[in-house]
C-alpha cells in the first residue's frame, strides 16, 4: 500500500474522477494540486468543491513547473499520458499513473475487469446485477462513470469490484491487476488518439499483463484479432460465443447459451460445469448483445454467481440510456437512441438489429474513422442518411452515393428531416459513428437532445 502523506502529488485533469482523487489524496495527507487545460469557468462546480478542501486549482494551462515539483503525477482517464509535460516528468524521473492504477494499490478485493471496443458498458451492467441477485456485495464503476478511487475511499468492503476499464485507462497501469478479465472485441477506434491501430489493440491487451495463471480470461472467440493476440496467455481461458469441444465457455445454440467447463482449473464451481440460459425473455436487442450476455455470464460465474440468479438478471435487463434506446413510436414509426455509438463498427451492429428500413443520423466529431465498412449495410438496411457535425462531409463523400442524403446544421432538424423521411413501419435510428465533442459535452448531453426533439414531434 502506497504511503501518501506528505507527498508532492498533482493531479491533471478536474472531472469527476479528478475530484474523487483530489479528495481521496488530500484526507490521506497529500499535498495536492489539480490542473486542467480548461478556463475554470468551465469546469464546473467542482472549482467551489477544490476551495471548500483548501486544494489548489491551475486552469486555463498545465504549468511545467507544477509537474516538475511533483512526487507523483496522477492522471484523470482523458488526459493522454503522451503531454509533453507529463513526458518530461516522467524522463526526470518522476511517477506517472492513472488513477485505476492508484486505486488498485488500495483494493484487497478480486477485481473483474471488461474491455473491448464496443460493448463495455452493458457487459459491466449486466455482470454487476448478475453478482448482485446471487447476494454478493457488488462495486460496479471504472469508466462507467463511478471511480474506482471512490470505492476505496468510502472504505466500502464487496466480495468483488467489476470495472469497465478503457483503453485510456490501460495506457497507464504499472501494476493493476484483474483476477478476472474480460476482453470483448478490438475494432478500429481512437485513431485522433493513437498512432495506428496496432497501438490501440496493444493498448487493449495491457488488460491481461499482470494476470497470474490462477486469474482468468474471458475471450471472444469470434474476433480473430482478440484469438491471435491472446494465443500464448498462461492463465485459464474461458472462450464465447463459439467454444468448441476443446475449449471450456460458453455457445449460442439456437435460443439458448450453452455453458461447458471441463476443466475447473482455478473456478470454484462445485461440480456444476454443465448449465444453459433462456433467450426467450431477453430485452436485449441483436447478436452482439447475446455476445455481451454470454461474457457477463462467464465472468458472473467464475466469480460465484449461481446460475439461476444469472438468468434472472438476464431477463430483467432492459439495457442502459443511449444504448439502443427505445424512446417512442410516433406516426408508427420507431425511435431509437444509440447516442454512445461513437464508432463505426458500433453502428454496424446497431443497424443490423432492425429488419425494418433505417433512416439512420450520424456524425460529430471524426476520431480517425474509416466510414466505408459501413457501405457494405446500406442496400440493406439504410433507407435515407442524415449526416450533422463537423464530420457530415467526410461520411457524406464516403457514403452519400448509396442512400438519399441530407446535412442538418442541428439534432433538431436532423430529427425533423428523419421524420419526413421515414415512413410508417421504419426505423429513426442516432448512432452516429462519432465522439459528441463538437457541438455537446459528452454524449450522454447529445442523447439527451435527440430525446428532447423526438418528444416535440408528439
């Protein structure tokens, strides 16, 4: 366990989980001071919140000095670690984490850890309710939006922490440690942030570095990326939605997950290996989403979920906001909300699961995207594209050619054009491809409007 008090720490970036370090530093005797490139008008009430703790704030710039006269540097999940004063820290000699890492200095607890590209959030989700409906005591956060160091400084003591964990995150562990961990896809994403790709996919693998051969992994065996980069891991593999004979996991069969575990190795499963889920009552929309399902109950029960109780979080998981969100049917045409699909592939996947006609709304900011894999779903799926954001020209010249096309200077004239597009019986589908950063906050805020303007057509 780290000793803190009295430590020269700074911490970059003032969000929520700058906050929670700020605060989980200071009561443990840190001498702290937060910066963040951001004019502190904009930064919200945590600036108030820094003042009450006597914490000093540097806005508006990162000050070399600050960095230079540090023990430790922590950083905030958006922060790149790749800054130049972050760097010129770390080549003087100086600590450099995130604040995954630091959190995992101070957690005892098993750690059950999801990434991928697409699909985190509802893996994490449905995981946590499945542990939880088998009575176990339950942290869910990461990058779902509750910090890690929070958990730790509520002194809160589960049986387990599930943590959504991004490639951002990974950047900057040294010793974090998952005892389970999950690996759901890698596709092109990040590329404003990353070199190449392969960066990015190495950045995905960081998950597995510190496993143990008595910690597990849980691999998609359907990405042939995630098969060729985890060929040589050490530790007990649990394989889906495709393990064969050969491999212990879980197979989508029809209307049912079939789970096999031949060899237990580290699993405390009691003699049960043999067991299968009903698909019949699920909420979930399409075939990545019984992928999600088939994850989450590997990991539920490597970690001591009992089957029933999985099955029963299964059927009673509607999905989160902004995730395929069904929001109304007006004119007996359908909406839907899937504002956190910021990359291509997650459109791809949200497309596919309607057989109806999409008018589909795409764009914001571009993140290094290649749009064209989307060409090969137009004919079949895309009735009329609506593009908005400062990406609209980009995906206009890429797939403009292949369905009727029109530019919105705004979501609610990108919800007005969709209206008239649409017919009844289609689909109105946001699931934009792209980061929200151009003209919202996050894409929580660019979700929320897409709501507020279909309501209006009411």
């Amino acid at each position: 366990m780290m000793e803190l008090a009295d430590k020269h720490i700074t911490v970059v970036g003032l969000g929520r989980t700058g906050m929670a370090l700020a605060r989980f530093l200071k009561k443990r005797g840190a001498k702290v001071v937060v910066t963040d490139n951001a004019a502190e008008k904009d930064l919200g009430p945590q600036v108030q919140e820094l003042r009450r703790m006597d914490i000093p704030l540097e806005a508006g710039r990162h000050r070399p000095e600050t960095f230079q006269e540090a023990d430790l540097i922590v950083l905030s999940p958006g922060v790149p670690h790749t800054i130049a004063p972050v760097v010129q820290a770390q080549e003087s000699g100086t600590i450099v984490m995130g604040e995954i890492e630091l959190a995992s200095r101070f957690i005892k607890e098993p750690i059950v850890a999801v990434t991928g590209t697409n699909g985190k959030t509802t893996t994490t989700e449905l995981l946590g309710d499945m542990l939880k409906r088998s009575g176990l005591k339950v942290f869910v956060g990461g990058n779902i939006g509750n910090p890690l160091i929070g958990y730790v400084d509520e002194g809160h003591k589960a049986d387990a922490v599930v943590a959504e964990i991004s490639s951002f995150q990974l950047d900057t562990i040294d010793r974090f440690r998952a005892q389970i961990a999950v690996l759901l896809n890698i596709t092109i994403d990040h590329l404003d942030r990353y070199p190449d790709f392969e960066a990015y996919a190495a950045s995905k693998m960081r998950l597995f570095e510190n496993q143990q051969t008595d910690d597990i992994a849980i691999l998609n065996s359907s990405d042939p990326l995630v098969r060729s980069l985890t060929k040589d891991l050490k530790n007990k593999k649990l394989m889906y939605p495709q393990a064969d004979a050969t491999e212990d996991g879980a197979l989508i069969n029809g209307s049912r997950i079939r789970f096999h575990i031949n060899d237990p190795g580290p699993l405390n499963i009691s003699g049960q290996g043999q067991w299968s889920l009903d698909l019949s009552r699920i909420h979930l929309r399409g075939r990545h989403n019984l992928e999600n399902a088939c994850a989450a109950g590997l990991a539920a029960f490597a970690a001591g979920a009992r089957p029933e109780s999985i099955q029963e979080a299964l059927n009673r998981f509607q999905g989160g906001a902004h995730r395929l969100e069904y929001l109304d049917t007006i004119n007996e045409i359908e909406f839907y909300n899937d504002s956190k699909a910021t990359n291509v592939d997650a459109v791809i996947r949200a497309v596919q699961c309607f057989s109806k006609p999409v008018v589909l709304i795409m764009g914001g900011l571009d993140k290094g995207s290649d749009f064209t894999p989307l060409r090969a779903i137009m004919d079949r799926h895309i009735k009329n594209l609506i593009v908005l954001g400062s990406a609209a020209g980009l995906i206009v010249s890429v797939l403009g050619d292949l369905a009727q096309t029109k530019t919105a200077a705004s979501m609610a004239e990108a919800v007005k054009q969709a209206h008239q597009a649409a017919s009844a019986g289609e689909i109105v589908l946001l699931s934009p491809g792209c980061a929200s950063f151009d003209m919202y906050d996050n894409y929580a805020q660019r979700g929320d409007d897409f709501r507020q303007q279909v309501l209006k057509l009411k």
